[in-house]
C-alpha cells in the first residue's frame, strides 16, 4: 500500500480559504490528503500552530495566505513571509525536511491553482515518507 | 470538566454530499466524538425542517454545541447561526465542518472522502467545545455607494441609488460613459436605439446632484469591509498623473462588463486578410455611419453574417455569448430594409431565441428571405476569396447539416458575430475587491440562482455581463437588482458584525509594545503609566496577527483562541 501523507492546511478565510471553495464549486479534483483549518489571515498563524500539527502527526503542513499586495488586513501576509522561513530554519535543526511545511499564496480565484498546490504536495510527501516527529512518536510508544 | 454536550448534523446536501460522502457513516462515527450526545444525518439541513431538527435536537438533549457538517461556512454559517439562536443556544456555539466544497465535490474517492469528513467533523467537535458565547456588535451602515464602471449596468445602477437619495461614487476608466452598449446602433428584438437609451441615462446620471462621476479614472484599492469600505481612487490617471482621492462607501457595485472576442484568433474566417471580413461591432459602427458598404465604397450584393465567433466552440469559449443571435437578426433587417436587392445569409450553429419577443423576431427574419445555413459544432466554415469569373468577391465553405451537403456560399461582406470574454483585467479586479471568478473568468455570484447579484465578499455585489455574457434587459434587472439589495441595508442602518476582536490579558502582558507595531489599524494603544497594553475593540478587524506575534501569550483572538485552534489541529489529525 502506498504511503497516503496527511497535510494540515491552515488557510486564511478571505484569499484562500474562498480559493480553496472555488476549486469546489469548479469541481476541481486534488488529492484528499489535505485537512484545512480556517483561520482569518496567515497572520494568525502561530508558529507552535504548526509544531502542533507536526507533532500531533502531521506529514505535511501547508500555509496559505493572500498574495503579497492582496492581504484583506493590509500586510498581515508580510508577516507570515518573513515567520514561515524562520520557523523552517529552525524545524531543519530538528531534522524535519523543509518539504514538509510550505507557505503558498492563493487568491479567492485560484481554485485551480489550490488544488495544484495540494496535488503537488502530496507527491513530494509521498516520496519523502512519514514524517520523522511521527515516526519518532511512533518508537517511542514502542519502547514504552 | 466533562466534555459539553454537543449535537451533529450531517447534511447530505441532496447528492451534492452523499452521493461521494457516506453520511450515515459519519453520523456514526460522530455518535462517538468527545461529548457527543446525538448525530445525524439528513437530506437538506439548511431547509426549514433540517433547521426545525436542529431546534428540536438542542431543546430534546439540552445540546450546548452544534456542528453542522455541510457546505463552506462562508454560504451557510449565517443559517446555522440564526437556527441555534432560535433554540435559545448563543449563535457562536456552533461551529460548520465544509464536507462539500472541500470534499465531496473535489475527491472520487467514496472511502477516502469519508475519512476526510470524519475528521473534519471531529475536529469541528473538538473546537466547538472551546466556543465561548459572544454578543454581536452593531456597526453604522455608510449609505455611499461605489460603482465601478459606467456601462448599461454602471448607469443603471447609479441611478438607482441615487434616485433613493444616496451618494454615489461612479468610476470609469474611459473618457465617456456609455460601455459596449454605446456602440451599438439598434437593440434586438425591438429594433429601439441604443444611442437613445444611453443618452437620457448618461445626460441624468451626469446631472444628478448624488452622483459624482469620475472617467478616466480607476480603483486603485479597496479597503475595510460591509457598510465601511474606503477605497482609493486614481482620478484622471489614465490621461495624465493624476490625483489620488479617497472615498467611504458602505457598498461596492462591480459592472465591469465584458470585451469582444478577437476574431483573427479564428483564422479559418480571414479577419484581417480578407477586408471585407468585419465583426459585429465594426457593423455597427458603420450602420451608425448610415452606409453599409465594402471597404471599397461598393453596395454589397451578398452579405453573410457567421455565428459562434468565439463562443460554444471547444477551441475559444464553451459558452454561449447569448446576444449574438438576435443581433444578427437584426442585421439581416437591417441589411434587407437599407439594400433591398441583396442577399443576406445567416451561417449558424444553433439559433438561440430564448428571450422575450425573440421567437417571434426569429420568425420574422425568416419572413424577410433571409437565407439560413446550419454548421456543426466543432467544425467551422471557411472563407476564401473568390475566383476572378465569380460575381462575389469571396466564397464560405460551409457543411451544411440540414441538406448534409457541402455549400459555397458568395459574399462580398462577412460580418463575424463575436463572442463575449472576460476582460484583459478581470483577475486584477477580483483582487482589488475581493471576488472569485469561473473557470472561464467570469465573476462569481453568491449562489447562482437565490443570491445572484451578491458575492462571497459581503458588500460587494455584480452586476452586468461580467457575471457572464448578458443582454441589455438582464444586465439592467441586475443592476437594480445589486441597488435594492445595498437599499435594503441602508435602511436597516445598522449593521451586525461578529464580535471578533483580540483582547490583551492585562496581568500577562509585559508591556513591550511588539504587538503595538504589528498591528494594521492601530488598534492597540499603550497605556505608560500601567505599562501595559490594550485592545481599541471598536478598531480592531480581529486578523489575529497580534495574537500570533505577543511574546507573553497574553492576547487572545476571540472565536479564534489557540485552544480552539489546537483543538482542531488535534481533531483534523484524529
């Protein structure tokens, strides 16, 4: 059986989260490996939000938010541009593979372009294998 | 503390769900979610009796939370909402996970969508037991109006409002009013001018006291949301620098309207190598000039018009353009009643005659000789020019379905009835406003037949033939249709928004100011002498990157805390 990754989106709720409607309402098939929490900008994302996911068995995490210039609350975006690389630097040190968390903007018409993004994810987590926090988790019970 | 207690409701939204979903499986995988006490299913949970079972569900297990696993929250949180408040549950204990628009309507997969709704349903479970009940605020309605664009529907729209009594800020980025309706000559099926139906509108709109209109002109940015929009203005930008003008509007009318098709991309038709090939709109003109005539001064003895420039093919576009049939009707009239000794023929695919008064004018047109030759669709008719003994100066090959026989057709001039596309700029303008388009760019509607001239952005309503290709009498009914609606608002005066705003424990904060800088509106304010910091709630647009950003943990996002967060990260993850 092929490995199935599951990604934990969180998606701001004017840009991407109504992206991610549209490739709905478009009938746009993607991958059903995703789960999206809604949040109302990527600014809201707290970095522990995505240590959380990865933690609590996550392979994959996606962030997306409004294009840069685009951001309903003016330059919340920007914010979430300059944490996300951040936060990955710091995941590397704990030998999770920068694959796993990826920021993407998605506006409100790019339903076809939120489902590429998902597609394209899970083939990448797929090949990658299970995360390693998970499978980290996974030993632990094991020995316990 | 136990778990509250807390009701779900699959919908399976007729097929739209089910037929991918296993709804009942959910309910029974729900039934043993964290304090869950009843799950059910049911065929449409936003009708009144999928409501009513709401109802009855929360006062017959004293529910304290409701989920409602159904469509995006973005259509129908605002039902679910009013259906707990009328049980007497406060309208933020609910909580909706989206089992269509993310998921039955994008996987195939029966088994692997279930596990999908299942794990949304339990997250939304799982975060609905953090809610916390809140009380809405009431936000003054600006009665101004923003149009944006100054055609059929621009004007209308205009009007309308204005005729109310309410400011509106008209904006076009051409030189005049009038839009594509201002370069038609007569209107099918009626034959009425169009010059005379723009002119009375454009003289009333230039002189109404309430309407300020600004051409040459752009919207540079749209800020805010329902009832207080400011949107910034590029006055006179596109004929010279211009200057920057800044507006509140409480309301946004888009009638961006449509452009034609281009022609030379169907080059089996010889746009723009054979002169005599025109489009409708350069017909137009030169019905407007009083003359038809070839490029070349002559009367034209054999005049063809092609249908489906564009439009209904799999090459171009696959919709219908909608206004092409009758308008060439109307140029057969037209043709026939200036050169009466011509022949005129009509090349189509389907004659489209679906509005009022157009069965009887197709049938009129038949009356007036015109000939009629059916193509197939996926194929296309051929022009060439003509050989030097015929008396035409071209010749349309034609496979003729009626007859089944392959038909040249003489012509001196070849009018292309062209389509309807998107503009060049349709995505730069949904995301100015906030707006999606179709997979063919045309601008999406609120529910494509009960909400059809509002969008998925609150406030922001459409109207005209950038919803999709359209006539003048539907282009019109919108716009008045988007004005009663923003009328409808006005008159309330108030405005209920969710009472979502951060809010600064004061005994955790540590009074260093980051969130005072991270903060859009200013919002936050810093008091020296407790040095702490605190929320202005009246200002704050609950984005949350204030909450995200405090190093001490101490702002909370209301009905967006980290525990519901956590929580649902938790139950996505199962």
């Amino acid at each position: 059986m092929t490995f199935e990754p599951k990604i934990v989106g969180f998606l701001c709720n004017w840009c991407s989260y109504s992206g991610a409607d549209l490739a709905g309402t478009s009938r746009i098939h993607y991958a059903p490996n995703v789960r999206v929490i809604r949040v109302m900008c990527s600014a809201r994302i707290d970095p522990t939000f995505v240590i959380k996911a990865l933690a609590d068995g996550a392979d994959g995490v996606l962030v997306c938010g409004c294009h840069p210039g685009d951001c309903h609350y003016s330059e919340g975006n920007y914010k979430t541009m300059r944490r996300m690389p951040l936060l990955k630097r710091m995941l590397a040190d704990f030998g999770i593979e920068e694959e796993r968390v990826r920021l993407e903007w998605v506006s409100a018409s790019e339903g076809m372009r939120f489902a590429d993004i998902v597609d394209d994810m899970t083939e990448r987590l797929r090949a990658l294998g299970p995360s390693p926090v998970k499978m980290a988790l996974a030993g632990d019970a094991v020995e316990r | 503390m136990p778990e509250p207690r807390t009701g779900v409701f699959i919908c399976n939204c007729g097929t739209n769900i089910a037929k991918v979903v296993d709804c009942d499986a959910v309910a029974e995988a729900a039934a043993g979610m964290p304090g869950v006490v009843v799950a059910r299913s049911y065929k449409y949970m936003c009708s009144n009796p999928g409501q009513e079972m709401i109802a009855q569900e929360i006062g017959d297990h004293d529910l304290e939370r409701v989920v409602v696993a159904a469509c995006s929250p973005r259509m129908h949180e605002p039902t679910f909402r009013r259906a707990v408040e009328t049980a007497g549950l406060n309208p933020y204990l609910v909580e909706m996970a989206n089992i269509r628009e993310q998921c039955s309507w994008v996987h195939d997969d029966g088994a692997r969508a279930t596990e999908k709704a299942e794990d949304l349903v339990r997250a939304a479970v799982m975060r609905v037991a953090h809610h916390e009940p809140l009380e809405r605020l009431s936000v003054d309605m600006c009665p101004n109006t923003l149009v944006i664009g100054g055609g059929i529907a621009g004007l209308t729209a205009a009007l309308e409002l204005a005729g109310a009594g309410k400011l509106v800020y008209l904006v076009e980025r051409q030189p005049g009013l009038g839009g594509n309706v201002g370069r038609v000559d007569l209107t099918a099926p009626y034959l009425d001018s169009a010059p005379d139906i723009l002119t009375d509108r454009i003289t009333r709109v230039l002189e109404h006291p309430d309407i300020t209109v600004m051409t040459n002109s752009e919207v540079v940015r749209l800020d805010g949301f329902v009832g207080n929009f400011t949107a910034t203005l590029g006055v006179n930008c596109n004929d010279g620098p211009g200057e920057e003008r800044r507006v509140d509007v409480g309301s946004v009318v888009v009638c961006t309207g449509y452009r034609e098709f281009d022609a030379s991309r169907a080059t089996h038709l010889g746009y723009g190598k054979q002169p005599n090939v025109i489009t409708s709109f350069e017909f137009e003109h030169m019905l407007r000039q009083g003359r038809i005539e070839t490029k070349e001064g002559r009367l034209p003895q054999y005049v063809a018009i092609v249908h489906c420039v564009g439009s209904r093919s799999a090459e171009f576009h696959g919709y219908c353009s909608r206004v092409c049939c009758m308008t060439a009707l109307k140029y057969a009239h037209e043709v026939k009643s200036a050169l009466p000794g011509s022949y005129v023929s009509d090349v189509y695919v389907d004659m489209h005659a679906f509005g009022k008064g157009c069965e009887d004018f197709y049938r009129r047109s038949a009356e007036v000789k015109t000939l009629f030759l059916m193509y197939g669709k996926g194929e296309h008719p051929v022009v060439r020019r003509a050989d030097p003994g015929d008396d035409c100066e071209m010749l349309i090959t034609v496979d003729e379905q009626l007859s089944g026989e392959t038909i040249e057709l003489p012509a001196d001039l070849i009018i292309l009835m062209v389509g309807m596309e998107p503009r060049e700029d349709a995505e730069s303008v949904t995301r100015l406003v906030n707006i999606s388009q179709d997979k063919d760019g045309w601008f999406i509607e609120s529910h494509p037949k009960l909400d059809p001239v509002a969008t998925t952005t609150d406030g922001v309503y459409i109207a005209g033939a950038c919803q999709s290709p359209k006539d003048i009498p539907d282009s019109v009914a919108q716009a008045r249709a988007a004005a009663a609606r923003i009328l409808g608002k006005i008159a309330k005066g108030k405005l209920e928004i969710d009472a979502m705003f951060a809010e600064i424990d004061q005994d955790r904060c540590s009074g260093c100011r980051v969130c005072n800088e991270i903060c859009p509106y200013s919002a936050i304010e810093f008091d020296a002498a407790e040095h702490r910091s605190h929320v202005i709630s009246a200002l704050c647009k609950a984005c949350g990157a204030c909450v995200a950003t405090c190093p001490s943990a101490a702002i909370k996002a209301r009905h967006f805390t980290d525990e519901q967060i956590f929580a649902e990260i938790a139950g996505v993850l199962g």
